[in-house]
C-alpha cells in the first residue's frame, strides 16, 4: 500500500499497459482488488481507494473524478491508462472520461450501474423480489421485512446480486465499508442525473468503451447499454451466462470474463 497524491493505492503486475481498476459502492474501497489481481498478468495494474467521508466538504462526483484525474497525471503514463470501473466504479469511469477524454484510455464497464429512472427501479423490484423470496424459504428471518427496503437491500446484497460466488477470504487490510461515503457520493450522482449532466455528458468520450454484464445481476444490462448507446455509440456489451454482479469472482464465467476482458484490453490500448 502507498499514496499517490489523496488516494491510497496498491499495485499489480510488473509489464505491460497501464490500468487503472475503479472499485464500487461508493465507498467499497478494497472491492476491487480480485479484479486487478486477475489483471495483473499482462498489465501494470493500480487499485485506488475513493476518497472516505470525514472531511471539510460532502462527498460529490465532482470530487472523485478530481481525485481520479490527480492519480492519472501523477502516473504520467502515454498513452493514457485504460479505465475498468466495476459497479460503482464503472460509472465513476464514465464521469471521469466526459470530464477529460484525453487522459482516458479504453475503458471496461464491469456490472454497470444505473443512469435512469426506470433501469433503477428494475433493479431496485428485482432485489425486493429475490429478497422476499429468500425470506419465504426461511422463515425464522421474517422479522427482517420489518426493514425499510434500504435497509434490507443493504443487509442482502451479496445474496440478491451475486450468482455463484467463488470463496475469497477477507483481507484484513480492506477498510470497513463507509455508509457515509455511500450515501453522499450515491446522493450526488443522483442530482447529476436528474440535472442531465449523466449521462448526456458521456458524448464527449471518443475512447472505445466495452460493457461486461452478468445475466443474473439485478442491475438491467441491456436497459442500462440501451439507455448509454444514445451517448455513446462505441460501446460494445457482452454478457455472462449464470454470472451476478462480481464476474471476477463468479464460479460459471470468471474464466470468459478476464479472457474477453484481457484481448479487448491488449486489442485497443495504444
């Protein structure tokens, strides 16, 4: 672990282009990190942590792309690093690409997250359901309906998103998750969507950009690629059979996932 200008990071690999690993949440910092180790034969890999809360200001996009865009100049690569944003992450990618597309590389989408109204509501009723459902099967939890729907999509996401998980221990050096810093950064992007700015901003972005998407993340691939294509014409999708929300760690498709990702990389980088 070092810091490079207001992030802490850790890095991959030792040859080859570089690539920048966006982790979700917000404010999932260390999520990332099977990701870049899968990345890490072939591509010199770095893994940010986004800024936490507790500082003078509320959290805002604005200001982790402007994190973002520090670590990118300090790195001084050329040409530009590729970008791969999983969740959270992904739309941190595109934020940052709009803002200053001649320091972005290609960039990979891993499990989207949502740009518009009715893509946030599917995911928000597919969770709902898988949730109620799993309840009804065990009964002795029923109190967790109790829950506000906030709450209870908190408590069981790793459930309602993910498929078929591989085992990966905790490391003990990831932070705890910051709910504070989920909630003021995911608040601001919500603001910048309804003011318009994402995804219209987006057409800026001239760098190839490719989608990964599980078939069973509850996250709505093809109504999230639909709802970008408008802006963003380039964008190739791809998804996984019997795949959730972390392809990285995802027991059916971790093995087509690093392989399509890693050939489009090695393909469009340069």
């Amino acid at each position: 672990m070092e810091i490079l200008g207001n992030l802490k990071i850790r890095r991959y690999g030792s040859a080859g282009p570089m690539v920048i690993v966006l982790h979700g949440g917000p404010a999932a910092a260390g999520s990332a990190e099977q990701l870049a180790r899968g990345l890490a034969n072939g591509f010199r890999v770095i893994e940010p942590w986004q800024r936490g809360s507790g500082g003078d200001e509320r959290l805002s996009v604005a200001q982790h792309v402007a994190d973002l865009h520090e670590l990118v100049c300090l790195i001084g690569d050329a040409p530009p690093p590729a970008l791969v944003g999983e969740s959270w992450g992904a739309m941190l990618a595109l934020a940052y690409a709009a803002k200053h597309p001649d320091k972005t590389g290609p960039i990979v989408l891993v499990g989207c997250g949502t740009f518009d109204r009715t893509s946030r509501a599917c995911s928000v009723r597919l969770r709902e359901q898988r949730i109620a459902a799993y309840i009804a099967k065990n009964p002795e939890l029923v109190g967790d309906l109790n829950l506000s729907l906030g709450e209870r999509i908190m408590k069981w996401h790793e459930m309602t998103d993910n498929y078929d998980l591989l085992p990966v221990p905790p490391n003990p050096e990831n932070p705890p998750f910051d709910r504070q810093a989920f909630a003021e950064t995911w608040q601001d992007m919500l603001r910048c969507q309804e003011a318009r700015l994402y995804p219209e901003t987006f057409s800026n972005i001239h760098a190839p950009v490719l989608m990964l998407h599980g078939d069973y993340d509850p996250h709505p691939g093809k109504m999230i690629r639909d709802s970008l294509k408008p802006f963003l014409p380039q964008l190739e999708y791809r998804e996984f059979e019997n795949c959730g929300h972390k392809p990285a760690i995802e027991k059916h498709a971790r093995e087509a996932f690093f392989t399509t990702m890693r050939h489009w990389l090695a393909a469009h980088i340069g």
